[in-house]
C-alpha cells in the first residue's frame, strides 16, 4: 500500500463524495484522482520520474493536495515549502534536495526560475486546476513501502533545516493506527488546521483519503483567527478537529468556542505539537463529550505515543501525560547511566518501529532506535509524563524552532557580530525573544535586521520582540547566559 493508492481506492469506492474541500473548490474522490493522473502527465513530460523530489511552494489550497497525489503517483516525492516562506529559503531547499522541478504560482515563477539553476524545472501550480477536466491515462508507477514519499525541512541546529525523510511505510503505519484509533468512516469530516510542511497534516489529508471521508482545508490566513475557526467548525460540521493546543487555546479565549453548545457532530479533538495547559483541557472537556487526544511525536517519527485523556487526568495540575507507543511502536525511557528508566524514573524518550524516518536528507540512513531528545518520566502503568527538552528546540505556537537556526539568520547580517534567542513564556504566551550585538563599524536598525531575517526564515521562525545590546551575558564556563537574558523579559500580562 502507498499513500497515494489510499485516493485510487477510494476513487473506486467514494467516486462522487467529497475528498478536499476549500472556500471555493470542492473535489469529490473522482475528480481528485482524475486531477492527479492529469497532472502526473504533465510533470511526466517535463521529465519528473521515479525517485525525484518536487517542491510544492503555495498556500494550502485543493491544487497542492492534487500536485501532492500526481508527484507520488509518478514514484517521486513531494517537498513542501509553506506559502510565506521567503524565496531564497525555498530555493535552498530545492537546491539541497536536488529537486526536479518546482510548483508555485504564478507571480512567483520568474523570480523563482533565476535562482534556481536550469535543471530544476519551475512550472505554474494552477497547472493542476485545470488538469482534471478530461480523463486520462491512470498514472500509477510501482513504488515500494520503503520508497521516499515526502520530505519535511526542519529547523536544524547548525543553521541551516533538515530535511526529515519518511516513506509510505512510516506514514501509513501512523495513518493506519489513526483510522483505526478514531473509527474513521466515510461520513467524517476531517479539519485541517496545520500547513503541509507541518507533520500534523499527516492524519488530516491521509486519515480522511483512507476512509473515503473529506477534508476541510483551513485557509492559513484563518490560522490563528480564533473567531474564524470557531465558525468554520460550526459551518462544515468537522467530526475530527487536530490542531496544536494554541489554536484551541486562542479559539477558547478570544473565539467564543465555549460560549455556544457544543457542535453535535464533533467526536474527536486531537492537539499535538506543545503541552496542553490543563485548565483549557478541563474547560474543553466540561464544553463537549467528544473524546480528547493527546498526540506526541517529532517529525522524525511522526505520532509515536498518545494518551486518550480520561478524567483522572483532567484531576491532575499538569498538562495530560503523552501516554504509551502506538503505530505499532516501541518506545522507552533511558536513563543518563544508559539503563531504561522504571516507573517514577526520568529520561530521555527513544522510539523504534514502523513510524521513524528513513533519515535527514543528505545523510546516512538512519539506523536504530530514535534519540527524541525529550524527557520524560516514566508512570506507573509504564506511560510517559512528558518533562522538557533536553537541548534549545522549542516550541513556540506549535512550531518547532531550533534556536541556533534563528541566531543563524541573525549572525548572517553584516553588522551583527553576535546573536542569542531564547523563548520567554510558555503556551499561548511564548514569545520568541533575540538578543543582537552590533558591530563596532555600524550599528543595523530593528527594522533592518527584521526585513533581513524574513528573507532567511518561515513567519513563525521571526522573533516577537528583537533588542540591540552591547555585549551578551556569560555563564562560568563561557556559555551564553540565556537565564540572565531571559530575566530581563517577562511575558505580559493577561486579563482574561
């Protein structure tokens, strides 16, 4: 089985219910299937085969999932760059991985095309809009359970993203245990929250595929528009909503999720992506009998624990455990003496099975267990409490931000010879807060240094709140002092 076989079946099967559905576009499972293969065509003639990578570079629209099935259908693998991410960063990636070609829209070709050398091919997204209006030939090249699907970039520690690996069978072993998990039937109506380049967006585009059901694509300017998304559930009657915690916690707050009845034809709310404060769980459970999941995982292995949360733990004054492996998993806690943690135990997560990557791009394959670098304590029932990171990944809004890629950015300035960033705040109230010092010759201005970091990093990788100081603050060992840093900064205050 192949991710994009879970469309061709369903096409069979599902031919005239509704696959992807946007503000304006509603494909059914036949039009879906008939787009792609027409669009495979085309990528055909341009000479994308088995075994490529092809950028996707567009906001979240029905053409991107189409342009997603017609690259998998040809044996390649799609890389998708987020709608707003800068182009010299797109371009980067489309270098890095060696790309065949890449998909974007229109007023972004030519700029595009004269960065890129010519043997990467730049083609009109809006392409796959019109591919589907005749049937074709299917397009179905014979490819493997251990073949590259997609490539997801991530922020990466040396300053420059990774590029995280998955094939068929590491996503359809999540996929596989998420329909199953969820009872997901053909009646569901799937939300997606998340962009592409986001592995949430796993579950949201392939659980729905796998079970002929649709998927609701949340425009990303509607992203964090806590009103919007509050409507946008009661409108299309979603049954499966997935998000991180800071979307609900937003539409909670400032949407007035809480203040109507709950839709009856919610059954699930899953989050993932940063820890849940439990209060919103509390308010979230009181507000609805929908079940709620807790969903861990980093993009390496995708879903790889979850905790279906029951009311002992909405009696707990921290966010709900992570729980136990699932997807067909194994994971487990060790300890820095290298011994497996037992239960009241801390240490850090490792995970192996069906779900972890083939590797990073450009790398040796991955082999053996998966270090996550978070820590956990170990339950009583051999489930994991979720503790921290053990090195400077964060999380801010959902995104995971490796903070020496942003001091990258920063130190790539001509007049900034040095840069620090860390993370004031947790949940909702994370502000991604850097610290720059100028060179003695000049000294960049705020708004300088900002325009200079949006041509290098994704919206969510921007610092909230930049200063210019003489000289960064030292531990004894000659590190960075990030706790002196961050004293200076407190979240703001809050009335709620």
């Amino acid at each position: 089985m192949t991710l994009h076989q879970l469309v061709i079946d369903s096409a069979v099967k599902h031919p005239d219910r509704p696959a992807v559905v946007t503000a304006d576009t509603t494909l059914g499972y036949r039009e879906l299937d008939r787009a792609a293969d027409a669009l495979a065509h085309r990528l055909r003639a341009r000479g994308v085969g088995r075994g490529d990578r092809v950028v996707l570079w567009a906001d979240k629209s029905a053409q991107v999932v189409v342009a997603m099935q017609a690259v998998l259908r040809l044996g390649a693998a799609y890389v998708p760059a987020d709608g707003s991410a800068p182009l010299e960063r797109v371009a980067a990636l489309a270098e890095d991985c060696a790309a065949a070609a890449v998909l974007t829209t229109a007023e972004r070709l030519d700029g595009l095309a004269g960065r890129l050398p010519a043997a990467i091919a730049c083609q009109d997204l809006a392409t796959a809009e019109a591919a589907g209006q005749d049937a074709v030939e299917p397009v179905n090249t014979p490819t493997g359970p251990d073949d590259l699907a997609y490539i997801l970039y991530t922020s990466g520690s040396t300053g420059a993203p990774k590029g995280v690996c998955i094939s068929h069978r590491n996503a359809l072993a999540f996929v596989e245990w998420a329909v199953d998990t969820l009872g997901a039937g053909p009646e569901d109506r799937f939300s997606n929250h998340a962009p592409f380049n986001f592995d949430l967006s796993v579950l949201d585009l392939y659980a729905a595929f796998a079970a002929g059901a649709a998927v609701h694509l949340v425009p990303s300017e509607l992203a964090y528009a806590p009103e919007q998304l509050v409507e946008f559930v009661h409108r299309h009657g979603i049954t499966v909503w997935y998000s991180v915690p800071s979307a609900l916690i937003l539409m909670m707050r400032e949407g007035g999720l809480l203040d109507a009845p709950a839709p009856a034809a919610l059954r699930a709310v899953l989050f993932a992506g940063e820890p849940f404060p439990i209060p919103h769980v509390q308010a979230l459970a009181g507000w609805t009998p929908a079940r709620l999941l807790n969903l861990y995982g980093p993009t390496e292995t995708n879903v790889c624990t979850y905790r279906e949360v029951g009311p002992e733990d909405l009696r707990r004054d921290r966010p709900a455990p992570i729980g136990a492996a699932c997807s067909g998993d194994r994971a487990w806690a060790r300890r820095d003496d290298g011994g497996t943690a037992g239960p009241g135990e801390q240490g850090e997560l490792y995970v192996e099975g069906p779900t972890v990557m083939l590797g990073y791009w450009g790398r040796p394959a991955h082999q053996g267990p998966y270090p996550t670098g978070d820590l956990v304590t170990v339950l009583p029932d051999g489930s994991f409490d979720y503790v921290g990171r053990r090195d400077h990944m964060v999380k801010v809004r959902g995104h995971r931000i490796e903070l020496g890629e942003v001091e990258a950015a920063l130190t790539a300035h001509p007049d900034v010879v040095e840069a620090a960033a860390l993370v004031v705040g947790s949940g909702m109230e994370a502000r991604l807060a850097a610290f720059v010092v100028p060179g003695p010759e000049r000294r960049p201005g705020l708004l300088e240094l900002r325009r200079h970091c949006a041509q290098r990093l994704p919206r969510y990788m921007l610092a909230d709140e930049l200063r210019l100081t003489a000289e960064l603050p030292r531990t004894r060992n000659g590190k960075i002092d990030r706790g002196a840093l961050a004293s200076g900064l407190q979240p703001p205050d809050r009335k709620d």
